[in-house]
C-alpha cells in the first residue's frame, strides 16, 4: 500500500489514467501579456479571479491530476476563502509550484539561456511544502540556431536542472525536471531530434551525478517538432516517430513517467499530436500531459475579464481537458472534439 504524501503516492496520482497536469504556473510578465490582448488589467485581483476560475471548474478532476502553482499563486484564495491549494487537494488535484525564477541569457554565450533560482531554493521548498505543495517544477530552456545549442549551455542547464531536482527530494517533493527545446526558429525535425536526445543524455547524465533517485522524479519535455518557421512541417506520422525514438535513446526506463509540454502549439493540434504518441509509445514510461496555454487559450478567451463568463470559460477548459484525458489514452477523436 502506498503511504499518503510519499513520492510514490503522488507519483502515482499525477500519472493517474486519462488526466494530466494544468499548468498555471505564467509568471507575471506572462499572464500580464495575454491578459493585456483581451484587455484585462493585469491586478493581482484579476489574476486571482481567473486562477479561481480554473480551479474551481466543475468536473475538472476527471481529466486534471495536478496544477502547477506560481508564488503568488499558491497563497491566494478561492471566492470561498479556502487557499488554492487547499481547493485543489479538497478535489483530489495534487498542488504543485513552480520554483524556478526565470530563463536569463548565459554570459559570453549569445541567443543562449541559462535559469536562476537555486539561491535560498531549499529554504523555499521547505515553505511550498507548508503551503501544500506535493511536487515541483523547473524549466530550462535550449535554443537551437546556427551553432546552438553549445555544449557549455546544455551543461549548465543540465547541471541546474540536476541540482534542483536533488534539492525538491531532499524536501520531500517530487521534481518536475523540465529542459524545453524551442519551437523557435526554422530547424528541421531531424535537428529537433538531434538537439532533444543530446540534451536529454545530458540531463540524465547531471541528474545521475546528483544522485537524484530517478524512480522520483518525472520528466517534462516537448515533441519534437519542426521549427515554428521552418519551410516543410513534419507530419504527425514523423512526429510520433521522432518523438519516441528520441525517448527511447534517452530516457530510462526508470524514470516513471514522461509529461508533455505544449510549448507553443495551439490547443488542436497539441491534441492531435499527444493522441497519436500515445498510440504509438509502448512504454516503459507512462505518459501524460502538462499543457498551459494549449488548455488555457479557449477559456481565457472567453473569459476576457468578464464574471458573466465564467461558467462559459469553465465549460471551453473542461471540454479542452477531457479531449486530452482521451488523447493520452490514444482515445481521442474527431467526434470528441465536436461534444
């Protein structure tokens, strides 16, 4: 039996059949950037409003298991008073935070990127714990361009993933370890695939290093995918392929479970994409989705700063995570998305 609060338990409800992790974790240039396209004023009340109206959707926890929190977030509370985590385990969603402060550019290393947030992090794991948070989550990201990435920023990504990663055990926490190829640019899917297996070797290899008990961590990572500009877009046949060829070379089977980023892809065909990988993985990992604006956009959208909206914009986000419930169960369809 599985003792409540261990990394197994909460391991084992991220990766709970047909749900996925809602990432609400925009950091507050972020949110204010979509806020301010739908001309929503970027308050710390309107911020509160919208996260309240996700986490309080009806039927959420068929297709949610997890909620990445940000800082302000995780102290903030729902119209009923009841602090968001505390909302979200009443419903049986597992809390989680975001504990990276943000991508900066790498020192003698231009268009190349490297995360802060190590500093005072174990002081601050011991508090997100207290607040009820179960797992964690940093992101790295890895640019590719001509002559990047470079072995010098994979490492330092790599070796501040392992790091945090070791610190979020320590505190009892499981680690979300996050490196994010980009969309950006016009690489093809062979370069995506290149750059993804090379920088998920040197991830494992840092978190080894670390002594990192990968039984207890998962890992978040996106599909290898063309460059958002590049001139011939690979299919979703050539993306499945890729996608799991590059798992299988790189990720051990030790590791429990893969969680999917949207990195940019519309809501669709992110869809599209994570149901025909699901049909086509045959383990050893269980895989799952932790998508943001791929589950977010419709129910902002409709939203738009508006109380009369609410009931709408849950219903376009229930609607968008129950399609993604199915496709991580190679179940979705055209027929769903129209229900």
């Amino acid at each position: 039996m599985v003792k409540k609060n261990t990394p197994e338990a909460t391991i084992a409800a991220l990766l709970a059949r047909g749900k996925g992790i809602l990432a609400a974790d925009e950091s507050f240039p972020t949110i204010e950037k979509r806020f301010v396209k739908l001309g929503i004023a970027s308050t710390e009340e309107n911020r509160r409003a919208y996260r309240d109206l996700l986490f309080s959707a009806p039927g959420l926890a068929r297709a949610i298991s997890g909620v990445i929190l940000f800082d302000e977030t995780i102290r903030q509370r729902g119209s009923g008073g009841t602090l968001f985590p505390e909302l979200l385990a009443a419903r049986g969603i597992v809390p989680g935070i975001k504990v990276d402060e943000g991508a900066v550019p790498l020192p003698a290393f231009r268009g190349e990127k490297f995360t802060l947030g190590l500093d005072g992090l174990r002081e601050r794991l011991a508090a997100y714990w207290k607040l009820g948070a179960r797992f964690t989550k940093w992101r790295a990201v890895v640019s590719i361009g001509r002559g990047l990435p470079t072995r010098t920023a994979v490492a330092a990504n790599a070796r501040g993933l392992a790091l945090f990663a070791a610190l979020s055990q320590e505190a009892g926490l499981v680690p979300i370890v996050e490196p994010e190829i980009l969309m950006d640019g016009n690489h093809s899917i062979a370069r995506c695939e290149e750059v993804a297996t090379a920088s998920l070797e040197a991830v494992f290899d840092a978190l080894r290093e670390q002594r990192v008990v990968l039984e207890h961590m998962l890992l978040k990572t996106g599909m290898v995918l063309s460059g958002e500009d590049a001139p011939a877009q690979a299919g979703i046949a050539e993306v499945t392929a890729a996608t799991l060829r590059c798992f299988r070379r790189a990720v051990p089977p030790a590791v429990p479970g893969i969680v999917f980023l949207s990195g940019g892809q519309e809501d669709v065909p992110a869809t599209q994409r994570l149901n025909a990988i699901a049909q086509a993985s045959a383990g050893p990992w269980k895989l799952t989705f932790s998508y943001g604006r791929a589950l977010q956009d419709a129910a902002l959208t409709t939203w738009a700063g508006s109380a009369a909206k609410t009931a709408a914009a849950q219903k376009a986000l229930r609607h968008r995570a129950l399609c993604n419930g199915l496709a991580v169960q190679g179940k979705y369809s055209a027929h769903a998305e129209r229900a």
